[in-house]
C-alpha cells in the first residue's frame, strides 16, 4: 500500500520561510517523479514544482526563486523548501508521486502566510 505524508505546515509571517517534506512508502521512490501542487478553497489545483527521477526540476513562474524542490533518495523524501514567502502563497499544499495511471496523493498541509 502506497502511503504519501505531508508535513511542515504551518503559520509563518510574510518574508518567512517554511520547509515542508514528504515521506513516500510502499513504492520504489527512486524511480518516481514527485511533485508539489497547491491548492486554495473555490480555485484548482496547481503545480507549484516538480522534481524527476533524474533530478530534475521544474518550477511555476510564481516561485521561480523563491522556492525550491529537492529529494533525498535513501530517506523517500521530497522536500519543498519556501522563502520570502507572500500571503497568496497560503494554501495547503499536496504531494504527488508518479505518473499517468500508478500516482498517489498526500493528504495535505496546511500553509498559512500572515500579511
């Protein structure tokens, strides 16, 4: 069984910053492609940055330099580590492992930014 865990939400100031991680059980995580999205209540879900199994990244032009996608292997972790963060990042946000038909879902975390 599959398991994605979010964690590191949290309430943080404008100009701050927060890491948040995702541990990944049950697949072999060194061959999956993980993901960050957002979402805020009455809108989509978004990317917000992606991360290959070659370690690739790609990011959404509203975090490009300030945020940054990164995973640790060994752990089965992906991280996503958030600076000079803005109010209209408040979102939770998700992590997604795979693609087309074997992708899973984390719960979410919650990411409040106070103005």
């Amino acid at each position: 069984q599959v398991q994605v865990v979010e964690s590191g939400g949290g309430l943080v100031q404008a100009g701050g910053s927060l890491r948040l991680s995702c541990a990944v059980s049950g697949i072999i995580f060194s061959f999956n492609a993980m993901d960050w999205y957002r979402q805020v209540p009455g809108k989509q879900r978004e990317l917000v940055a992606g991360i290959t199994n070659n370690y690739r990244t790609n990011y959404a032009d509203f975090v490009k330099g300030r945020f940054t996608i990164s995973r640790d292997n060994p752990k089965n972790t992906v991280y996503l580590q958030m600076n000079s963060l803005k109010s209209e990042d408040t979102a939770t946000y998700y992590c997604h492992v795979g693609r087309g038909a074997n992708n899973y879902w984390g719960q979410g975390t919650q990411v409040t930014v106070s103005a």
